[in-house]
C-alpha cells in the first residue's frame, strides 16, 4: 500500500512522451544580473591640450601627458558617480639649472590633478548570443583641480615655483566595451570650458568591476500532465 501511494504521488511529475511542459526560463543555465549599485576601479592614459596663451604665460608646452586611477559608482546600470587622481607632464620652456651634491640639474614642469564627474549612459548593449560582451555609450559632466610646479626633482632644497594654470568644468562622451567577464575598456574625449586653460583631453583605460554580478538560480522545468 505504501509503495502504491508514493508511486501515485510520483508519477503526475514524470513527463511522457507528446506531454507539456512547463519552462518559465530561456534553459537550465543560470543567468547573471548586475547589482544595483556596481564599484569599479581603472587605470587611464591621458594626453591634454592647454591653450596657446595660457602655455605662452607659464612657460609650459602646449600638450601635457599623464595617467591617472580612476574609482566610481554605477546605479541601476544608468547612472554614474566617478573621480580620479592623478599625474601629468609637460615641456618646461622657461627652465632653470642649479647645482645640486649630484651636479647641475634642469627644472621640470609636473602637475597634480584631480576630477569629480556625473554622467549618464546607455545599459550595456550585448554585441553576441552570451551577453557577456557588451558596448555602452555616455556622456559625464565635472570639474577638475589643477596644480602645476617646476622644480627639480630628487632635490630637497632645491629652487620650485608654482605655475599659473588651472583647470575647471568639463564634459566628456564616453564610449565603453567589455569584451568578457569584468575587464572593460574605455575611451572618453573631454572638452573644458569656462575660465580653464586646458582646451580638451583624450584619455583612454581599462576598468575593472569590484564584484561579479549575482548569479541567478537556475530554474527547473516542471511537467505539466496533459491528461489532469
């Protein structure tokens, strides 16, 4: 008796031939899904154009070239919260010798910057069937900080001066591909305006997310008995 009520129990949940089927998903595979809020990290090369004028006052060269790390946010795969530091380099054309206990050294022009950006852009769009690589596209809108010196470097005592240029409010499109799992790479062109005397800049990275995206049960296909 106990075996023929297990097996009644047991058999609405087999499958026969010609029965249907069930399937509230596209396979067994699990599927994965970004967070709401992603944190992700990178590296960039920058090159930057600074206004003839502006370069003609302070003595620099009229392109200055860098790298930076970058740190951000982004909600609901929309939206976007970023900053980065970092350390660029231009051509000193008013540059002084000292001696030092190492001989006579030249100056040289560097500058500490930093940016803060708002942005926007598309959800990652899926470029094949796996929809692990994607594109998406944006555009960022913030202001950075700008402090320029020459000075010798390896030299404590050593002559330095600050040098009047700075930086300020910008906008840059953005373009991002990730080719698969949590590398991605991007390109941004910026253009500054208001009172900055740096004209626009490209810069180009790598990203890396912080955390894979949740990973979604499987869900399992349930017979449905033709003949209930």
């Amino acid at each position: 008796m106990l075996v023929a009520c297990m097996a009644a129990g047991f058999l609405p949940l087999r499958a026969a031939a010609g029965q249907e089927v069930a399937d509230t998903a596209s396979g067994p595979q699990a599927e994965r899904r970004a967070p709401a809020v992603e944190k992700w990290g990178g590296f960039d090369l920058l090159t930057s154009a600074i206004q003839d004028e502006a370069a003609q006052g302070a003595g620099t060269g009229s392109r200055a070239y860098g790298g930076q790390l970058r740190l951000g946010l982004t909600a609901h795969r929309v939206l976007t919260l970023s900053t980065d530091l970092g350390i660029v380099g231009m051509s000193d054309e008013y540059a002084f010798t000292q001696e030092t206990t190492h001989g006579e050294k030249t100056s040289g022009v560097a500058a500490g910057m930093g940016s803060l950006a708002l942005g926007v852009r598309t959800p990652p769009l899926a470029v094949d069937g796996t929809g692990r690589r994607t594109v998406s596209t944006g555009v960022n809108a913030g202001y950075t900080l700008l402090h320029v010196t020459r000075t010798i470097t390896d030299c404590t005592d050593c002559h330095g001066e600050d040098v009047p240029l700075r930086a300020g409010p910008y906008w840059e499109a953005v373009l991002e591909v990730v080719p698969g799992g949590r590398w991605g790479v991007s390109a941004r062109y910026r253009t500054y305006g208001g009172p900055s005397d740096l004209r626009d800049a490209l810069v180009i990275g790598g990203t890396w997310k912080m955390q894979r995206a949740a990973e979604r049960p499987p869900v399992v296909q349930v017979p449905v008995d033709g003949g209930a």
